[in-house]
C-alpha cells in the first residue's frame, strides 16, 4: 500500500482524464469532418469548373447558329408584318382577278371583248364583238354555267356591216354571286 502525503494540489495527476479524451475526440472528428467537407467542395467546384468550360465550348459552337436563327427570326416577323400589309391592301380592293378569270373561262374563241367594267355592286358590263350570232349564244350559255356568275343579260346587240363583212356588237350584263354551285 501506498501513502501519499502530499498536499493536494502537488499530487500527480492521472495521465489519461476522460474530459480530455473527449475534447481531443471532438477536436479531431471536427478536423476530419472539416477536411472532408473542404475535400467535396474541392471536387464539386473542380466538376462544375469542367462542365462550365464544356458548355462555353458548346455556346461557341452553337453561336452561328443562333445568330442565323434570329436573324431568320427577325425575317420571319418582316414577312408576317408584310403579310399583314398586303392582306389590308386587299381587302381596300374588289377581287376583280375572279371575275376575271370565271369571264375568261366562258369566253368562246369566236367571240373578242372590246371592253370589260367592273362596277362595285358586284356587276360586270362586257362588250364585244363576234362574227357567228352562235358564238354569242354560246358565250351567254358558259357565262350562265360558271358558278361565280348568279346570272347574264344582253342588253344591247347592234349587226355591223363593213366592207361586205357582217359582225356582231353586244353589251352583256352580268351579276355575280359566287354561292351558286
């Protein structure tokens, strides 16, 4: 057995306390968890640095492309914009391209059109001339038959004898309606 008479304060103390055990156990796994998380950082700003110079690759390449494609943007806006111009023109004018082309469509060979008015009412007064009275029948007949027409008139037809040759001058009205089919 061992008497120690010592004060205290002068005896030696033990070499392992538990309370330093745990500071020095707390400081290291602190140090380790710090190292670690300094470690990730390390690796997810080294992952997001390559994928950033990647997609500035990519951006560079892409860059031409994207430059035509708004400049076809840009066009594309230009021609509906001009669309939209032509479209407010149009409807400032009557469609006289169909009357036009329905007239043209029932014109026999025989018969020539001196002249072609288009009144606004939707009505057209054509002369002209022919040398068979047939082939003015024959056109009377095709105007009736085109589906743009609702109906036709002569009003006028004058027989003209020139230099032994007899033809024919006549004035025909028509009305066009467009739902007849």
């Amino acid at each position: 057995m061992r008497i120690n008479l010592l004060p205290l304060e002068y005896r030696p103390k033990p070499l392992v306390e538990p309370w330093r055990v745990l500071l020095i156990t707390a400081a290291i796994v602190v140090l380790l968890a710090s190292l670690a998380f300094l470690g990730w950082n390390y690796y997810t700003c080294n992952t997001l640095a390559e994928r950033i110079s990647v997609l500035e690759g990519q951006i560079a390449v892409y860059d031409p492309a994207m430059a035509e494609l708004e400049g076809l943007e840009v066009f594309i806006a230009k021609v509906r914009q001009w669309e939209k111009e032509m479209e407010g023109i149009r409807s400032l004018y009557p469609q006289h391209q169909q009357f036009l082309w329905s007239l043209a469509t029932a014109l026999p060979q025989e018969v020539w059109l001196t002249k072609v008015e288009i009144e606004p009412e939707k009505k057209l007064i054509v002369k002209g001339n022919t040398m068979n009275f047939r082939a003015m029948g024959q056109l009377l007949e095709n105007i009736n038959g085109v589906a743009f027409f609702k109906s036709s008139a002569i009003k006028e037809i004058k027989e003209i004898t020139s230099d032994k040759i007899i033809f024919y001058e006549f004035e025909i009205e028509i009305e066009a309606g467009g739902d007849r089919q």
